[in-house]
C-alpha cells in the first residue's frame, strides 16, 4: 500500500495540508490550492460576484433612465405641441 503526499500549492507552492487541496479557479485553471491561499481564491470569487452584481444594475439602472427620459421628452413634445397650438 502506498502512502499519498499532499499536494503542491500552485499558488504559493507550499504542501497543501489536506490531501485534496483546495479549488484554485479563477487564479488558476488546473491544480490545487492550500487553505491559505484559498482565502484569497475566496476574496476574489467573491469580488468577481460582485462586480457582475453591479454591472447588472448598472445596466438595468441605464435601461430606467434611458425609459424616463424617453418619458420626459414625450411629455415636452407634447406641451410644446400645446403651446404651438394657442
């Protein structure tokens, strides 16, 4: 029977401290992580998640005001046609 060694870190090319080791995307695409550097994989998963978050609202923010403006310039249209027409 044989013995398995923990794996190398691809990030800080430490030994890992469990024998699996920890998912490195999106830092890195193939190998394992240590818990250590899986904080930060932690961080930055996270500030990729809210990154997307914003640019969704920023867009559906710029769809609202694209929509209130188009609103806007109907109802001054419309007034001046009113004006026009005294």
């Amino acid at each position: 029977m044989s013995v398995k060694t923990n794996p190398i870190c691809c990030l800080c090319e430490n030994m890992c401290e469990c024998p699996y080791g920890n998912n490195p995307q999106p830092l890195r695409k193939k190998g394992v992580c240590c818990g250590h550097c899986n904080s930060t994989v932690i961080l930055v998963r996270l500030g990729l998640i809210r990154w997307e978050l914003a640019k969704y609202h920023i867009k559906n923010l710029k769809i609202l005001y694209d929509s209130y403006m188009n609103q806007e310039l109907e109802l001054i249209s419309k007034e001046d046609k009113n004006v026009l027409e005294l």
